[in-house]
C-alpha cells in the first residue's frame, strides 16, 4: 500500500497578521500542517498564542494574510463568499466553549435548528435530531431546555446540533472549558466515539494536556508556529524532526480494531 493518499486540508505558509491602530501583529507564521480525513487532534499552547485564530482560519471563518487553505486540493478562500458560507455550513460542525444554545427551544428543537434553517422537513428534521442526542447519550433529556441540562449535557446537545448536517470536519474550542475535569473527559470520550466509528475529522483545542492526552495527534501553537506536543504526534514541518512527518493516521487506527458500530457509521455516512 504505496498509494499517496491526498490530506483533507492542507494548510500551506499560512499567515496571520492583525493589524491594530497602526500596530501589527503577527500571530502565525508561515504555519504548513496537513489534516487527513478521520485524523482527530489536539491543539494546544499558550492564551493568545493563536489557537483560536487557527481554528477560524480552518472553519473559514477567518482568513489567512498570506498563505493558503486546501480543501481536497482546492483553495477555499477562492471561492464566492456564497459559496464559502455554503461549504462551511454543510462541511464543517462548530462546537465552542460558551454552546451557544437557544434558551428558549427544547435540547431536541436546538438540534433540529440547522434543518429547519436548511428546509428540511420537521419529521426528517427531528428523526435526524433524535438519533443524535442518542448517540451522544441523551435520549432521556431531549425535551429540557439549556437551564434544565448540566454543563456536560449542555455540550452534547451543541455537538450533536454541530453534527447534524453530517460534517465532514468537527472543529472545538475550548468545549470543555467551563467544565469539571471528569464531565470534561466524558465529552472527549464522546469526541473520540464519533471520530472512530463515524470517521469525522476532529479538532480540539483545549488547555487540559490531561484530555490532550486522549488524542492521537497532539500539537501546539508556539511562536506562530505548530511543533508536535510530543515525539510521535504530527506531520508538521517546519522545526519538526524528518522523522515525525510521515505519520499514517490509518496505522493508529488499524491499532484500536474496526469501527465498532457500522450502522452508526453508516448512518452519518
Ligand atoms: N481581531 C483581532 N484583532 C487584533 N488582534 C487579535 C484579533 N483576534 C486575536 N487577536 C490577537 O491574536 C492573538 C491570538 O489570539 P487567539 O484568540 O488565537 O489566542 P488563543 O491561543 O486562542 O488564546 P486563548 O487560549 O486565550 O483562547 C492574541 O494576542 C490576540 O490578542
Ligand atoms: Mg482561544
């Protein structure tokens, strides 16, 4: 098996400056990383060492100064800004650390928003919304509201809203932020569940190297750059030893067995 496989996102000399009553700043440098389809990673680094930054960068809410963002070989940042906002919205899933949920709609009605926005019907919409909030555990909850749900099950129903036009990318930031460290490790589990048997792209950025540890990929943000957190964990160029790039996220996945639900796979296909 000699075959190149092509990443998902290639990232190419990306820079980012920010420009502020007559002051620049130069948050990334130059930064190549790619992504593979099912890799699921670990950003890390300092406050204000850019983390966030990237990850608007790679949902495309944010663009680069310099440099360029491959999706499948394509260059997103090309495109109309129609057409990014329709890639964004059906490619790629956002679960931040505050969740952003509706006060007022039920964990379910919070669900099926983006498929009421997109026209879909209400029983497709809430037959899809259903399966999610199973999948991540809450079956028993769909009918609370946000203030009737914990802070874990608060973040399990934005995931689930996030997967819900079936993204091919998750990205997080800081989703387990403004929680314990246990509930904290129960949504990472949740991360890696939907990651191994739905093969979603994951990208977590989060300051807790304790469920940093849980991930395959770990990386981090330092002086405009991204270095591997530890020997092993990335593809990255730039100051990273040869001997790191070449690491095959199918070889880590062969390792843990195949994916143990095919009809769940199957589902968010
Ligand atoms: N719109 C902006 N205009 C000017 N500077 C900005 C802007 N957004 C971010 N910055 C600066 O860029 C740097 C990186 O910010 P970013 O939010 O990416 O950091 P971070 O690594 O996510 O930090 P934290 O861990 O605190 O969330 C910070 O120094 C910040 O002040
Ligand atoms: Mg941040």
């Amino acid at each position: 098996m000699t075959e190149e496989r092509r990443p998902l996102i290639e990232i190419q000399k990306l820079t980012k400056r920010f420009s502020l009553r007559g002051n620049e700043l130069t948050v990334l440098r130059e930064l190549d990383l790619s992504i593979f389809a099912g890799d699921r990673i670990a950003i890390m680094g300092a406050s204000g060492a850019g983390k966030s930054t990237l990850l608007q960068i790679i949902g495309t809410l944010d663009s680069p100064s310099s440099g360029r963002v491959l999706f499948d070989g394509e260059d997103v940042f090309g495109r109309s800004s129609a057409a990014l906002a329709r890639f964004r919205n059906e490619q790629i899933g956002f679960v931040f650390q505050f969740h952003h949920l509706l006060p007022e709609f039920t964990a379910l009605e919070n669900v099926m928003l983006p498929g009421l926005i997109g026209r879909k019907s209400r029983a497709e919409s809430e037959k899809r919304a259903e399966e999610l909030l199973e999948l991540v555990g809450l079956q028993s909850r769909m009918h609370h509201q946000p203030g009737e749900l914990s802070g874990g099950e608060q973040q399990r129903v934005a995931i689930s809203r996030a997967l819900f036009m079936k993204p091919r990318m998750l990205l997080t930031d800081e989703p387990t932020g403004n929680l314990d460290l246990k509930t904290g490790a129960g949504i990472h589990a949740i991360l890696r569940d939907l990651n191994e048997q739905t093969g979603v792209t994951v990208i977590v950025v989060t300051h807790d190297p304790r469920l940093a540890d849980e991930m395959p990929i770990r990386l981090l943000v330092d002086d405009g750059k991204l270095l591997p957190f530890a020997k092993g964990d990335a593809r990255v160029h730039g100051r990273v030893p040869e001997n790191l790039l070449h690491h095959d996220p199918l070889d880590s996945r062969a390792a843990r067995g195949p994916a143990a639900d095919d009809e769940v796979a199957a589902e968010l296909e």
